[in-house]
C-alpha cells in the first residue's frame, strides 16, 4: 500500500506585488544558502535561491500575472520535497507574504505530485478519480469560470471514454490516449496542459500536476493543497479501478459530500487532517455533518460539524453547473 508519506510533491505559487528579488531573498532567510540572479532566460528573468540542502529554489516571471506591472509578477517553483518537509514549505510562504508579495484574482497555485513505482493504471485512476467529483472539488476550491475557460479545464470527456474503455498498460498507450495521438516529445506549453489534471506534465517531467487551487499566501491553504494533491494520487496508487461516471453537484448536501470524499475514500480523517478539512470545506454550502438540513436534529443546533468559518452566502454558488 502507498501511504501519503511515499508522495513526493513540488508547488508553484504564484504572486504579485513584490519583486522577484525580494521573493528570492525571502525564502533564503527560510532555507539559507545563496541567491543569484541567472536572467536568462530573458522571458522568465529568474532568480535562484540554493539552499544549505543542496536544492534549488526558483522565483520567475509569469506573464499571466496581468494585475501589476512587470517587474512585480513573481513566481516560486520549489525543488522537489517530501512530506516531512511540508511545514518547511509553509514557513517559505509566511516569509515571502510578509516580504509584501500578495495573491490576487489572477494568481493561481500548481501542485505536482509523483512516486516512485507509478503506473499507467495509477494516472488513469487519478484522471478518473477526479473526472468523477470534478464539480465538487471545483467548487471546493473556487474555482472561477474564468480560469476553468483558460487555465484549468474541465478534463476531456473523450480522454476519459478512452482510458474507461481501454485502460492503458504502458505509458505509450496513456500518451496515445491523451493527446489523441502518440507524441514522443511533449512540448511544455501543450494546449492539453491547461486542464485540472495536466498529464502533459508526467510525459515531460514525470510529475502530475494539479491545477486547479486558487492563488494564496495562506500556509494553511497551501498545506490543505498539497495534502489533497497527495491524498488523491495515494487513492489513485492503491486502487485497482476506479469510476468514471460524474456525479451531479447539489448545493444542499455539497458540503457533507465534500467532507466524506475527504475522509472515506481519500484517508484524510483524524486530527492530522483537521486544519486541512476546515480549508477545503470552507466555501461549501450545506452541512458537514447531515447530508440535508432536514436530517439534522432539533437539538438547538448542537450537532457536531466541521468549523468553516469562510462559508457564506457570498461563496455558496458552485464554479460547476
């Protein structure tokens, strides 16, 4: 059995507001080492911090960050970590918050998620994992319908009919599947990258990566984050199938059927999981404890719930039909 503990994960977090100096010097007061600036290339004029472990921080230019001026779009790609280091990772984003850089309507957060021994089958169950609540992890994380036109499609229902009728045996066969073609050299910027899961990652890097978090300096967001991505790819490892016929969203029992995907079919119960529950149910509508209001008892509203102080009437609309 995979556990959590065996996911190795990278994120890119997405800022404004601050230079990428001022972001690379950031995350050396956190992970030490040095910084230089490399410049080249010109497009993305990275900064690099090398940490005191060897690994390398990168802070670039994202052109997609459209709301302030150039020299003020920031982005750190972290190296490859583990999960012991996730607090470490948090304490990287409370110093580059507090150096002044922020998040906005146009900064989104990507996380990559691998391990060692997957196979075809795995990426096909996590494709169909996801395809499958696509609309309640949507709304969970705010995903807005701008970003879902653009940056974090749906997943292709015609990719999908192909792995749920062929499932793949080799990774020729998933490349054919996804493409739609057999491509033997991905280029980075594939059109097919822009979907909440972009497998086009995996046949260039062999990470996957999950697309479609909304841009935050919160370390506990970014944890619920990386703990999902993680959780989701550990399910998809220890399956031997999985479904891929889309349930339909219903705002009434949105929130409890949030919550027990988090807990029965991903593993993220207990206290472990507490802080990273409260995140990812915050902007559901309904009841984590009772499916519909009607089954909660008239105990003067005492019945146990998970807290989601953000939930409001402001955030009850789902980004999914």
């Amino acid at each position: 059995m995979i556990s959590m503990q065996d996911i190795h994960f990278g994120v890119e977090v997405e800022t404004v507001g601050a230079t990428r100096e001022t972001v690379a010097r950031a995350i050396q007061s956190v992970v030490g080492g040095t910084v230089a600036h490399v410049g080249t290339p010109g497009c993305y004029d990275p900064w690099e911090c090398r940490d005191t472990a060897g690994r390398t921080w990168w802070v670039v230019a994202d052109s997609s960050l459209t709301s302030v001026p150039p020299d003020l779009r920031a982005e750190v790609v972290s190296p490859v970590l583990t999960y012991t280091d996730i607090p470490f990772m948090q304490d990287v984003v409370r110093a580059v918050r507090r150096a002044g850089a922020k998040a906005d309507d146009c900064t989104g957060l990507h996380v990559h998620v691998s391990c060692p021994g997957i196979t075809p089958k795995a990426l096909a169950n996590l494709c169909k994992l996801v395809y499958k609540q696509e609309p309640l992890i949507y709304a969970a994380l705010g995903v807005t319908p701008a970003r879902m036109q653009h940056y974090c499609k749906p997943l292709d229902a015609d990719f999908i009919r192909r792995i749920t009728k062929n499932p793949p045996r080799t990774f020729r066969q998933l490349n054919t599947q996804w493409y739609g073609r057999f491509v033997e050299h991905p280029q980075r910027y594939d059109n097919s990258r822009y979907h909440c899961v972009n497998l086009n990652g995996w046949f260039l890097r062999s990470a996957v990566e999950l697309r479609a978090y909304t841009g935050s300096l919160h370390a506990g967001e970014i944890k619920a984050a990386i703990l999902f991505s993680m959780a989701l790819l550990a399910r998809a490892m220890n399956a031997n199938g999985a479904s891929a016929k889309q349930r339909t969203y219903d705002p009434a029992s949105a929130k409890y059927d949030m919550r027990v995907f988090l807990i029965s079919a991903l593993g993220m119960n207990g206290d472990e999981f507490k802080t990273a529950r409260k995140h990812l149910l915050a902007r559901m509508p309904g009841d984590s404890a009772f499916k519909y209001a009607t089954q909660r008892p008239r105990n003067n509203g005492k019945a146990k719930t998970e807290s989601t102080p953000k939930a409001g009437t402001d955030t009850l609309q789902p980004s999914c039909p």
